[in-house]
C-alpha cells in the first residue's frame, strides 16, 4: 500500500521524483511522490492523502520555512493529531500504519510512524543521510538513503527503538524500494554515467543475496504479476522515457518505451 501503480501513465521528469544525481549537488531536497499541499483553505493542504480508514493526512509549510506542521484527523470520530517537524514530508500508507518521512537539514532527516487506528505517533527515528524510499517487511520500517559525506548507499531497518541499517555500496543512490515474493528489491539509481545499474535483491535478515545487472537507470519499482516494472530515469537528461520488465527467476530484461498495463 505504501504506492500507487498508476504514476506509470505518466510521464515523468526529474522535478516530478526525488533526487537527481544533479539535484544532489545543487538543491539536496526531495520531492513528494505524493502530491503536495499548500496553505489552510482545504483544496491547498499539501500531501492530502485519505487512508484505507477514512484518516486525512496532510501538512502546511510555516512561514516559508522549512518547518512544517503535519496533521493526522479522522472526520467521522473527530480525532485530531498535530505535530510539527523539519523539512518537506512524505507520506506513506501501509495496512496500519502511516510513515512519514522528513527530508530534515539535508544531512539527517527523521522517519515518523502513527497508527491508523488511533493517529498517534507510535515512533520517530532520526537518519543520517537523505531519504529516497519508505517500505515495510513485517513490522520493520524500511528506509532507504544516500549518505553525501562517505558515498554511501544505505538500508535503515527500523523497529521500535532499534536502528540498524546495511550499506549497500558506493557510487549510486539506493532509489526505489519493493517488497516482493519474500525479499526486498532495491533499485539502484547512478549517480554519474560510470556507475552501476542493477537491481539488488535482500534476503529476509537484509543481506544481499542477488544482483540483477541491467541496460536502463532504474528508478521506480513495481510488482507486475510475477515480474518488477522498472520505470527509467535517466541521468544525463532527468527524463524518463522507458521501462523494462525484469523476471527475478532468470534475469531477463525487457525493455520498451511504453509501460504495459499492471496486473
């Protein structure tokens, strides 16, 4: 649940995601894959997203600042949670839970999880690094991110207090995460045209167990019956323009410019 499969009939370009290899160097900031809201008129509340129980979860930006307040409220039982927090939020709905992810400074940013059923906050957890993708295995929250300062592409796997993570490698941004058929796929995103272009696969203690080699940069993931849809961006033009459907039994890559219809 934490996406949506019909962000493939788009086309899409490098403002339309979260990190470019050149917004790295010139912005550091994300962009929602949710849509984003404004002020406090009801048609403006950024980010508005409904969850599976009726729950609205929106945010507004404070002053122009990078200072948010992020707002939980169910219209039927009038509970209402407000909180606030530090760089853009994005929101994301699993089957009781909602994660939200903060960009934070650049450097750190701070992952927020709140029960559906009641809108409290359940946990918070401050990564360093700047966040690409929310999934969830289980009851383990996980956060994928490029730390700038060592190279470093790296899996946080959060759960109640703990925060453990896996480093993935250098030279790329861990982009897009996926659970599927029992393992998490991880898209790994180049961050010059030199880098590696793979998808790597994390067995259930997040160790990685295969790497699929393949011709397109990978950014977006999607479960496609039994095969991953990948939807390309690429980094030397920031668009997006073609997608492969990759079989984790064998390894094939195919590639086409038009997206085929999800299962």
């Amino acid at each position: 649940m934490g996406k949506t499969n019909n962000l493939l009939g788009e086309r899409c370009n490098a403002n339309d995601l979260l990190y470019t290899s050149e917004e790295l160097e010139q912005s550091n900031r994300p962009i929602n894959r949710i849509q984003k809201r404004g002020s406090m008129t009801y048609s403006d509340r950024k980010g508005l997203r409904t969850d599976d129980l009726q729950n609205k979860w929106y945010y507004h930006q404070i002053n122009g600042m990078k200072k948010f307040d992020l707002v939980g409220m169910n219209p039927h039982s009038g509970n209402v949670m407000k909180k606030g927090v530090y760089g853009t939020p994005n929101i994301y709905e699993f089957p009781d839970y909602i994660i939200v992810a903060c960009e934070g400074d650049g450097e750190t940013g701070t992952v927020y999880q709140f029960s559906k059923r009641t809108l409290e906050l359940v946990q918070e957890w401050e990564l360093d690094g700047f966040i690409w993708d929310v999934e969830m295995v289980g009851q383990t929250v996980c956060v994928s991110a490029y730390v700038v300062d060592i190279d470093t592409a790296r899996l946080y796997n959060l759960k109640g207090r703990s925060i453990d993570f896996v480093e993935l490698g250098t030279l790329f941004a861990p982009a897009d995460l996926l659970a599927f058929q029992g393992h998490l796929f991880v898209s790994v995103y180049p961050l010059a045209e030199t880098s590696p272009r793979k998808i790597l696969r994390l067995d259930e203690e997040f160790v990685i167990d295969q790497e699929y080699e393949l011709s397109i940069c990978p950014r977006f993931l999607f479960e496609n019956g039994d095969e991953i849809l990948i939807q390309e961006l690429d980094v030397k033009t920031g668009r997006s323009d073609r997608y492969a459907s990759l079989n984790i039994q064998t390894g094939e890559e195919i590639v086409s410019k038009k997206a085929p219809l999800l299962i």
